[in-house]
C-alpha cells in the first residue's frame, strides 16, 4: 500500500465524494427527456453533490442504445461544466463493447468511467481482472470499479482488487457488495477510494473509511448524505447516526419496494423535478400504493444542521 493517508487520499478524489447514480429522464413512451435531464443536473448540484454517476443501473443503462448513452454523457457533461465530476458506466459482459463505450464516454467529455463486472457470463476472476484493466487501458481517465454480485453473479475477490489496485488508472470501488469485513480488508490492503454503494449502508462505509458515496437515494437527500460524511470527517458520530437513523423511512421506499430508478424517477416527479417517471420495459411504474408510501417517507427526511 502507498503512502498516502487516507485524509491525501479522500481529498483528491478525481470522482467527487458526494454522487448520485443518476436516473435517465424520459418522456412517456420512453424518450430521452433533455429538459428532463438538465433539471436532474441542476437539482443534484444544487443538493450537495460533486460527482454524478450517469449510465448506472438507475440509469436504465441496459435499455439504452449505445448513441443514447452517449448523448447522456454528453448533456451531462455539459450542464454540470466544472461544477461536479461526471463518471460514466460503460460496463458491458462484453469486454471489447465496453472498451468501445469508454473510448466513446472519453471522446463525449466524461470525467471518469464506471465499469462493473461482468454479468451472466460469469468470468473467472483472472477473466474479471483482464476485463477491468483492458477497459483501464482504453482511456487516460481514471476508473471506479463497481462489486455489486447481487446484479452481476460475480463478485470481484480480495485477491483481484488487489491486482486491479496496482493499475495506474483503476483508483476506486463502488462497494454494493454489503461484507463490511471484506471492505476493511481491502482497504486495509490498498490506496483504492471506496464509495457506499448501497444506500442502507452509507454511515457504516463511511465510518470504516469509505471516501463517499454514490447513492440512489441522493436524488431526494443529497444535503443529508453530505452533512452525514461531513460529520464523519470532523468526528461528530452523534450527528452522523441521527441523519442515517433519519433516512431510514426514505431509503425503504426507495429501495425497497421495487427497484430504485422506478423509485428515484417517482420521488423526482413528487419533488416536481420531473413531469414524468416513465420507464422502459421490462421496468414498470409505480402502483399507488408505493407511491403513498413514498410520500409518507419523503415527509420525514430529516434536516441538517449546520455545521
């Protein structure tokens, strides 16, 4: 491991600390909504946020069209200018298309690639390793590895982040894994950022720690994930556990229900952020009755208090 503390390390984030995974506005009938899109944007950095994640899950990245998500970066890139740190998917279970896709994120102004594992195919973990570094080695930006099994059925191991970390571009983990032990270990073991990727899980990754969060519920609470990592960085825990308490109702009708870009779009068109929270099959929106409970739950977001 380096010599950078983790204080070097947090601080120059090339990511941002605070980012949101960003939902994919569209129109009903499926449509890229650019209006929609920009006030996404400006709503995010508005609320806390330094870095957005665009063509995720919650991007309904794997229902767009190679030229859609590139015209994602594209909008995104060039509403947020040098306000936030734009971070592009272009994960792909196809190692030569996602190479393409970060050439093209690259050419379109993206800031930084996220890059899953592999999903379905099922690659060994020397084949997960050659993927990520073939991927790393298609551009000069650097590279947020993304461990979510749960979607993917392949998690990267203790022994592959170790071999990715000595990649000169390959310098952060979106961690959605949920093992907090295997988190320490590895960052224990290397200079590698780590970033909560799963939302009931921000405060413990921060508190072990995580550098950030890219966040699913930061559409509705970007201040409060912001006040949450600031009190961990100045040391007041008290203050951090009472906005993770807090979230709690808002992170389970997010999250819970059904899936989070059917949830994060509803909540957006409840803030009047968005007209619509149309979807692309095989997503569908929301029934009245989650959407009850989302209100109930948005009611009672918690406030931050200054610092």
């Amino acid at each position: 491991m380096g010599a950078r503390t983790t204080l070097d390390r947090m601080s120059s984030s090339p990511f941002g600390r605070v980012l949101t995974a960003m939902v994919t506005p569209m129109a009903p009938g499926g449509a890229l909504d650019e209006a929609g899109t920009e006030k996404v944007v400006e709503h995010l950095l508005g609320t806390g946020h330094d870095g957005l994640v665009v063509n995720g899950t919650t991007g309904e990245a794997p229902t767009l069209t190679d030229d859609e998500s590139i015209a994602m970066v594209r909008l995104v890139t060039g509403v947020a200018g040098e306000r936030a740190r734009v971070v592009a998917g272009v994960g792909s279970n196809d190692t030569a298309h996602a190479v393409h896709m970060a050439e093209r994120a690259a050419a379109a102004g993206a800031h930084a690639l996220l890059v899953v594992s592999p999903y379905y195919n099922k690659p060994t973990q020397a084949g997960l390793v050659a993927h990520c570094r073939a991927v790393a080695d298609a551009t000069d930006l650097p590279v947020m590895l993304y461990d979510i099994p749960g979607r993917t059925g392949i998690p990267f191991s203790h022994d592959a982040l170790l071999a990715l970390a000595e990649h000169p571009r390959i310098l952060a983990v979106k961690d959605a894994k949920g093992d907090l032990a295997a988190s320490t270990r590895a960052m224990a073991a290397t200079d590698l950022l780590w970033f909560s990727g799963e939302d009931a899980l921000n405060l413990p990754l921060l508190a072990i720690g995580a550098t950030g969060v890219v966040s699913v519920v930061g559409h509705v609470a970007g201040a409060q994930y912001r006040a949450m990592l600031e009190a961990v960085d100045r040391g007041d825990l008290a203050e951090a556990r009472r906005l993770h308490r807090g979230l709690v109702p808002v992170v389970d009708a997010i999250m819970s229900p059904s899936q989070g870009a059917i949830m994060a779009k509803a909540a957006l068109v409840e803030l009047g952020v968005l007209d619509s929270a149309a979807v692309r099959l095989p997503l569908v929106e929301s029934p009245p009755e989650h959407l009850e409970a989302l209100r109930t739950a948005l009611a009672t977001l918690p406030t931050p208090k200054d610092s």
